[in-house]
C-alpha cells in the first residue's frame, strides 16, 4: 500500500513502505525555476524517510536539463546521497523525448561516479518489477551497419541494454565533439612544424618543460620558447586548453 506524500502543481510522490520505494514523478516542469523547486521537494521528503529505492516516472517528461542545471542537481542530491554510504537502487523510466532523456542520463555520466548506478526502463511496469531485483547491468553488445550505397550514407544500429545506454550515450558525444574540434582546429593543428607537434603530443601526455628539454637535448627556455609558440599558433589561452588537442594523436 503506497501513501501519497506530495501532490501539487509540480511534484508527485508516494512512499510504498513494504517495498521501501519511493515513486516520483514531475506534474509539470517548463522551466529551470519549476525543475529546481520540483526537486527541492523532493529532497525535503527523501530526507525524511531515506528509502532504498528510488524510482522516477520520466515517462512524461520532456525539459531538456541544461550543463549548469545538472551540476547543480548533482550537487545538491546526487552527490550527497551517494555520500551518505547509502546503496540507493535508483530507477527511471525513460522520457521519449530523446534530448530530455540525454539530458537525465547526463547528470550522472558527466560528473563523478556515485556510489550507486541508475538503472532506465522503457515502461512504468517494467519499472515496478524491477525495482526489487538485484541489480544487474548485462554487457553484450550488438552493433549493426545499414550502407545505403544510393545516397552514400550508412546507420549504425546499436542493440544494447537500457543500463548500459547512458555509457555509450556519452561516449558518443565525446566522440562527436573531438570530431568537431578536430575539423575546426585543423587548419591551426597544420601550420605547427614537425618538432612542435611533436612537443604539443608531449604536452597532452602532461609533460613539463624540463622533461621536454632533456628529451630533446634543449635548454629550458628553448622548452619554454616551443611551449608559448604553440599556445600562440593554437590560439590558445593557456596551457589548460592544449589538452584539448590530444583529439589529434
């Protein structure tokens, strides 16, 4: 038997305590302003009652949580859950919205492992059944490519667990951004000469410029010299963002 512990315009939950289940679920979130009050509510009841299930019905939601949004719920719950030492069974039954969906996943693939691992459904059912089984995250994957040789394109058809689908969500667009940065900055990459790509590959790998010196038989301030041309060339602000060119082997 479940109670309700909050229902208004934003937020709904119920707490079954046989199960120790918390079910949540946004009544309407249009904005940053409803998301952060939403879960400033529900932080409020799950700290009343710290139960080890969690399960959030995303089934109808469709807000695309922004990078700094993100951060802030991981922050402000996420993190101090996960803190606590608690093993949370955490669920949520996925969004159609495909950009609302990533933007969920994102929360915890973008930040710091936590201490328990979401699990996503396609179905409130599913969900329900789930929820008090052992944890489980399979690792096959099948992987299929659809050439259409009439217009030059292919689609890849990946077939893999719903578990391990915020994984390859991000490794994806990691891999989308280093092919976009490589394709912006290839022409600054090009006009580098042989030594300081050579040099910029060291940096990457977080060399200092007194190894880059002995490596090469240089002065230090010819490793310095090398160092500050290449941040000129790339058009770089400081040695931070040169990190970003290890896209380029």
């Amino acid at each position: 038997m479940s109670a309700i512990l909050q229902n208004n315009e934003l937020l709904w939950v119920s707490y079954n305590e046989k199960e120790d289940l918390m079910h949540n679920r946004f009544v309407q979130c249009q904005s940053t302003e409803d998301f952060m009050r939403g879960i400033s509510l529900f932080k409020e009841v799950f700290e009343r009652i710290f139960p080890s299930g969690i399960l959030w019905d995303s089934s109808d939601f469709h807000f695309v949580i922004p990078p700094d949004l993100q951060r802030w719920v991981y922050g402000f719950l996420d993190k101090p859950a996960s803190d606590t030492g608690m093993e949370f069974n955490v669920g949520h039954v996925v969004s159609p919205d495909v950009f609302a969906l990533v933007s969920v996943m994102e929360i915890y693939s973008k930040n710091d492992p936590l201490s328990y691992r979401p699990r996503y459904f396609s179905h409130i059912n599913q969900a329900m059944q789930c929820m008090t089984l052992p944890q489980h995250h399979p690792d096959d994957v099948n992987m299929q490519v659809d050439k259409n040789c009439e217009d030059n394109r292919a689609r890849i058809i990946l077939d893999v667990s719903i578990d391990l689908l915020p994984d390859y969500l991000h490794e994806f667009r990691r891999m989308f951004e280093n092919r976009a940065f490589l394709v912006e900055k290839m022409h600054l990459y090009a006009a580098l000469s042989k030594r300081e790509k050579e040099i910029l590959s060291l940096i990457t790998k977080h060399y200092s410029n007194q190894e880059i010196a002995d490596k090469y038989t240089i002065t230090l301030n010819t490793a310095k010299t090398h160092r500050k041309n290449i941040i000129y060339k790339l058009r770089c602000e400081n040695n931070a963002e040169l990190m970003y060119y290890q896209v380029f082997g």
